[in-house]
C-alpha cells in the first residue's frame, strides 16, 4: 500500500488530480466525458498555475538575492519554497499513508457527526504530512509522534473548514456546499477574527472601506492589479540596481503574474463545479437533505481581484519586515508565490476590505516569519534525511543554512503542533487532544441542532401541504 500510494503521489498534482477526479467523477455517477473532461480542467489548472507561480520564483529569484548582497543581509535561513516542504512531507513513513489515514478519519469523523466535510484536496493533504514529517525527526523517527501531529492537524482543519464554511459561500457565492480544508489557509483566521475585532474599536476606521472595485475608482488604471504588478516588480528592479530593461522585464513579468492568475484559477472552478453540484445532488438524496460541504483547494480562489491587490502590497513591505524584524533569520524568496494563498479566508470576514486584509495578512506573516527561523533547524534535519534516501532536488538544502519555508512551515496550526509536543511532550500533546475534542464536540453539537432544525423545517412543510 505505501508503495502504491507513494507512486501516485509522485505523479504530481498535475497527474494525479485529473485521475483522482476523474475517478470521483464516474463514482458519483457522471458520465466518463464529463468526468475526464473535469478532471483534466483541474489538471491543466494546476500546470498552469506552476507556471505563473514559476515566473516569480525564476525571475525574481536573482534581484532579491541581489538585494541581499546589496544592502549586506545576513540572514541563514534558506528559503526552499512549497516544493522542499511537500518533498519532505511525501517522501518520509508519515506522509507515505497519509492519504488513506486522513480519510479513514474524515470517515469516521462523518459517521459520529463531527464534521460534514469530505475532503477530496488529496493533493494538499501534504501540509498534514509535513507537519507529522517534522515532529517525527524531532521524535527521532517515531512515527506515533508523526501520525499524531498529522492527525490533530487534519481534525482541527476539518472542523474549521465546517465552521468557516457559510461565511466562505457567502463571499464566493458560486461556491454554494464547498468549504476549505486547507491548514495552511485556515490558520489565518483566528488572525481575522481577532484583528478585525480590534481594529472596530479604533474610531473612524469603518470609513476605509475600500476594496478591489473601491480602488480602481480612485486610483483609476493605477488601481489595476495587472498595473501594480508591473510598479512593484519594477521597483523590486530598482532597489536590486538592475539595468533599465531588466527593470521593465521585471514589471511586465509581475504584471502578468497578476493578470493570468485569475484566468487559470477559472479551470479550477471549470473543472471541480460540475463534481461539486453532482455530489450535493447525491448527498441530498442519500442523505436526506442533511447538509453535507465538499472540501476543495483555496486555488479556487486566489484570482480574486483583491487578493490579488493585497499580494502586491505585501510583497515589498513582507520582504522589509524580514531584515529589520528582531529575531528573524528567514528571507522570503521561493515562498512569495504562497502570498496568494493567505488571503481565500481573510476576505471573507473583512468583505474584502483592502486596508483591514492587508493589516491583517502583515501581521500574520510577521508572526510567521518568527515561526520559520524556530522550526528551521528541525525541518533542516528532516531536509537532509530525505535528500539522503531519495536524491530529490527539492529538498537540498543548500551548505552553511538551514532550511525554510513560508509554505506551512509558518501557519499558526502547524507551528502550534510542532511547538507543544517539541517543548512540552506529553504535557502539550494532551492540550492538544483536549482543544481537539472540544473542537469536534462542539461543532457535533452545531451540526445536530441544524439538523433538527431542518427537519424541523421540512416537517412543518410537509404538514402544511
């Protein structure tokens, strides 16, 4: 079994996503066109958005590090970017049987009405593997530690995603029954609940309500994200000393990083809709109307216009908090392509507001970066071991630093696992089952009383007819 499934995921995302889908697609009863054409539409989506993704990590791999032989940055935290971190997650015992663990519990999670999300992001079920590959080389290979980090991840995503999920689909509204159990993604909003909270008390700041649409009105072409792609990779240019058609190179690069992100997050929505409202017409009728969320990538949603905007302004400032930040050792490189995905659960509870997501998005990632450089040793040691057994590029880590990623590596669930079981062992682990639990009974609890106020509903209906 781990060699079959440690086959499939070394296809890739590209690869394996259209055949998973289109595996789903027939199982759910769609006819094999349909179901491959849908999968391929998710397939194409992913190549695409390694593409755009690539054109930032390739391009502007040399200015930023330009940058830092410029201005003298000393600064040992290597940034290995999502691949490093998805090679260590997949290529250790964790993440080799990850996929039928975490769905084995999302089952058992179903039947005792702990959660309503089925989670078919296989792909990203690496962010579970890696935080459990972590733990396990702080454990010394122990793969009930591993397991355990993984396992707790996955129940507090799960519940998370049920319990951001209406807020979610009422922001993306063609996104009606899909939710996000994605960690890296739901770690951001306890930073919006509670940043949002603070920032309703300061006097007068409801009045910058100013989103995507708010800032083309006021700032005109300006406020285009394809024309402030091309201002802050131009000024990335700049502040590296390049040669003047470099610069210019640089600014349409990012301009179409921001402009082709939408179009191709558009495949995504092509091809997982049509699985999406099959699905909720089968569980409609298997489950009598009980309501039931498909859990899908937040690659849905990264074209929005003003995650989009928020991007680009976090970009320069992300990488100024990274040299002056006290404590910091991790320079964002390879990672910036992640910024798209800090915002899919930030928007919705700010309603897009670009001033409230951007404040909180820059507090996050300043918080993360302080997550990064604690966890850097352990995931270097983890690096190592997997570039030793397998050879696998990615997770060289290059002499004389250690490695890093902001991908996962700085979420607020997986530093929080990664930092209670590290410093406190037991102690830690048995907070964390007790939060876990309270966590799953309590949203059994929200579940069972929508259910019996749907049944509630279609009761009266019925005696009324």
């Amino acid at each position: 079994m781990e060699n079959v499934f440690s086959y499939i995921i070394s296809l890739g995302a590209s690869v394996m996503m259209p055949i998973i889908f289109t595996i789903i697609g027939l199982s759910i009863g769609m006819k094999f066109g349909k179901a491959l054409k849908s999968g391929l539409y998710v397939g194409v989506g992913f190549v695409g958005l390694g593409i755009v993704t690539a054109l930032l990590t390739t391009n502007f791999g040399d200015p930023l590090t330009l940058i830092s032989q410029i201005y003298h940055l000393r600064l040992n935290v290597f940034d290995m970017g999502w691949p490093a971190a998805a090679s260590v997650a997949y290529n250790t015992a964790v993440g080799a049987l990850i996929i039928p663990i975490c769905l084995g519990v999302n089952f058992l999670m179903l039947i005792t009405k702990t959660t309503r999300t089925v989670n078919i992001d296989l792909w990203n079920y690496w962010h579970f593997a890696f935080i459990g590959a972590v733990v396990y080389f702080v454990f010394d290979q122990s793969l009930a530690w591993g397991y355990f980090a993984a396992i707790v991840c996955y129940i507090v995503t799960l519940v998370m995603a049920d319990l951001t999920a209406h807020k979610f689909q009422k922001y993306y509204p063609s996104l009606d029954g899909i939710s996000i159990p994605q960690p890296f993604v739901q770690s951001f909003v306890p930073f919006a609940l509670s940043i949002n909270w603070l920032l309703e008390k300061i006097p007068g700041f409801k009045k910058l309500d100013i989103d995507a649409e708010g800032l083309k009105e006021k700032f005109g072409v300006l406020g285009e994200p394809l024309v402030l792609g091309v201002i802050v990779g131009g000024l990335i240019g700049i502040v590296a000393q390049m040669e003047f058609k470099k610069v210019l190179f640089l600014g349409v690069t990012m301009g179409a990083v921001m402009e082709l992100i939408p179009r191709i997050t558009r495949l995504f929505i092509d091809g997982l809709l049509p699985i999406s409202e099959k699905t909720k017409e089968i569980v409609n009728k298997k489950f009598h109307g009980k309501q039931v969320f498909i859990g899908m990538s937040p690659a849905l949603v990264i074209g929005h216009p003003t995650t989009l905007v928020v991007t680009l302004l976090l970009i320069p400032t992300y990488l100024i908090m990274a040299v002056v930040l006290p404590g910091n050792q991790f320079l964002p490189l390879a990672s910036l392509a992640g910024l798209f995905y800090v915002f899919p659960m930030i928007l919705p509870y700010t309603n897009g507001n670009v001033v409230r997501s951007y404040i909180i998005g820059f507090v996050a990632l300043l918080v993360g970066l302080w997550f990064v450089t604690d966890m850097a040793p352990d995931f270097t040691k983890a690096a190592a071991a997997v570039y030793a057994a397998t050879g696998d590029q990615a997770a060289k880590v290059p002499e004389g630093f250690l490695a890093g990623s902001m991908d996962f590596a700085s979420s607020l669930f997986g530093y929080i696992i990664y930092a209670a079981t590290k410093y406190t062992k037991f102690i830690g682990a048995s907070i964390l089952v007790v939060i876990t639990l309270v966590m799953m009974i309590w949203n059994r609890r929200i579940i069972i009383r929508d259910e019996k106020a749907a049944a509630a509903t279609i009761s009266t209906d019925n005696s009324e007819n």
